[in-house]
C-alpha cells in the first residue's frame, strides 16, 4: 500500500508500508515534523 500527501497538485511526501496504522503515523510524522496542518493536505491512496 502506498499513500501520498498532496497540497493541491504537488506531492509532498510519499509513504509506502505493508501496515495501514504504521501508514497513517508516517504521514502524520510528516505532517508534524514539517508544521504543515493536517487539514490543508490531501492523504491519497495510490
């Protein structure tokens, strides 16, 4: 499984894991660790 976040049409981050839960903490991590809000991205599956 693989997730990206996306900020408009620009891909910010991609995350790949075989765990969802470990997925979402990666994106969130992401998130965090670079103060971008989490309601401003987009969590996309592809």
């Amino acid at each position: 499984m693989k997730k990206v976040i996306m900020r408009g049409a620009e891909i910010l981050f991609t995350a790949e894991s075989d765990n969802q839960q470990v997925l979402d903490q990666m994106l969130y991590d992401f998130c965090v660790g670079n103060n971008i809000p989490v309601d401003s991205v987009v969590f996309k599956e592809i």
